[in-house]
C-alpha cells in the first residue's frame, strides 16, 4: 500500500514538471519560438529612380503597340507635347501581337528601340490580336493552355526587362479594354491577367487598367465610345485613355502635378460644346 501510494506521488510530481517545461517553451523560454523562427520577407528590388521633368530635362516617352496602341498613341503624344515636359515618339504595327512573332518580332522590335530611341519611360499597348494560339520555333502552342499562359508571360516579362535594363525607367502597359462581341472579353481578361502579373514581377513597370475606363455604371460596353467593329476607339474614345494614361505618367515625372492650360478662347455663337472625357 505504501509502495502504491510512493507512486501516485512520484506521477503526480512528473505531470507537474512536464506541464512548466511545455509552458515555459510556449511562453518564451528556452524552447523555440515559432514566431520567431519565421524567414522575414526579402525586400523587393526598388523601382529606377525618375526626376522631375521639365523642358530644360524632358522626358523621352515612346508611345506603341498594336492598331490600339497606336490609336492610344494619336491622343496621348499631343498631349505629352503640350506640358512641354515629354517629347514622345509613337509606333504601332497593325495586326501585331505577342503570339505570332514570325509576322513581327515584338522581342527584336524592343530592342532596337532601346538602343537608338534610347526612351526614359514607355508605354504599351497590344492584346487585341492574341487570341490565338502562340507560334514558337516552328511549333504551335494551343490558345489557353498551361504552355500557352507561360509562353505569353515569358515573352510579356521579356519585354519588359529589355526596356528596364535597356534605360527606361518606367513602363506603363495598357491592358485590354472591354469588348463589344462578348465572346472576347474573357480572353482579354485572360490576357489583361498575364500582363499584370508580369509587371508585378518588375520594379518600374506598372499595368494600367482601361477596362473601367468605357463600360457604364452596371459594368457593360459603352458603344458611344468605340468604333462599329466593337473594338477600336472613337476620337473620344482615345481622348479618355490617353488622360487617363497621361494622369499615371504625371504622377512618377511630374511631382508637382500636370502645367496649367492656357486660357481657352471664348466660342463663338455656332460653336458646339465639346464633349466631356
């Protein structure tokens, strides 16, 4: 009986040791702290510095893309030359895209820009063409696909780091507008996706969203900014996309926000008001 009651005792006392040691462990001592333990994150690689542009330091903005980059284009370099801060240079090519390189090599096209157009900061513009399936090397690769999304994102991100490392110190990419034929636009959501992923992964390079920029309040296609075929854009139509373009390069070259214009000469009495962008 004494011996039972010696070990009753002796359980008891263990129980009391093992549950301060667990505490003690949890609680800070000399235990691992799990919180503690945890890697922190690496820092991310800072954007290329800018300065603040001016006409005695402007800025060399290139303007570009596909049939819509350059319609972006048309709106956007007039108004870059007007703060006299940018002197933009703009070049499309119709029928392009990031798919079909053995029509026109986007990868080549970059990189003769950077070295003789020597661009500070760039704005791109394409998608509308690649809906299709990726040429690669003499080989197809199926719309959709796994390896489809990862060769678009290579050669997206390929890109962007020939204009970084080429000299531009920023990069604006324009995703994809909504589309009239609706069988479109979730390959341009698709698309849109990749080429914001893609900047993600690039200090200095940013996606501009225009899809918000011509739908209505309930989120469908505003028609009265598009042409008949349901995809390019009316004058206004470029006109919104260019300011709202021109608002997020002000932002990074221009600190101290857009010069004020001029004042606008008064219309005469058979002039119509110009519609508000």
């Amino acid at each position: 009986m004494l011996v039972l009651l010696v070990l009753v005792v002796a359980a008891i006392i263990a129980a009391v040791v093992i549950s301060c040691g667990k505490g003690e462990d949890e609680t800070g001592g000399t235990g691992p702290n799990p919180a503690a333990a945890s890697a922190s994150p690496k820092p991310t690689t800072p954007p290329p510095r800018v300065w603040a542009a001016s006409t005695s330091d402007p800025v060399r903005v290139w303007v570009g893309g596909d049939s819509m980059g350059g319609e972006l284009g048309w709106a956007l370099g007039p108004m870059l030359e007007k703060t006299k801060a940018f002197k933009p240079t703009v070049y499309y090519k119709e029928s392009s895209g990031i798919c079909r390189w053995d029509f026109f090599d986007w990868g080549k096209k970059m990189e003769t820009v950077m070295r003789t157009a020597k661009p500070n900061a760039m704005v791109m513009m394409m998608g509308t063409n690649d809906t299709q399936s990726v040429w690669d090397r003499g080989t197809w690769i199926s719309y959709g696909t796994s390896k489809w999304k990862t060769a678009y994102e290579k050669r997206v991100s390929d890109m962007m780091e020939t204009m970084l490392k080429g000299g531009a110190r920023r990069v604006y990419w324009v995703g994809m507008p909504i589309m009239k034929e609706s069988w479109r636009n979730s390959r341009m959501k698709l698309i849109n996706t990749i080429i914001q992923d893609a900047a993600a992964q690039h200090p200095g390079a940013q996606y501009v969203d225009a899809w918000g920029l011509f739908v209505d309040a309930d989120g469908a296609y505003v028609a009265g900014l598009r042409l008949a075929d349901g995809v390019h854009f009316t004058v206004e139509g470029q006109q919104r996309l260019a300011r709202a373009v021109l608002e997020d390069v002000a932002k990074d070259w221009l600190p101290d926000g857009l010069p004020s214009p001029g004042p606008t000469p008064a219309a005469g009495s058979s002039a119509s008001a110009s519609p508000s962008v």
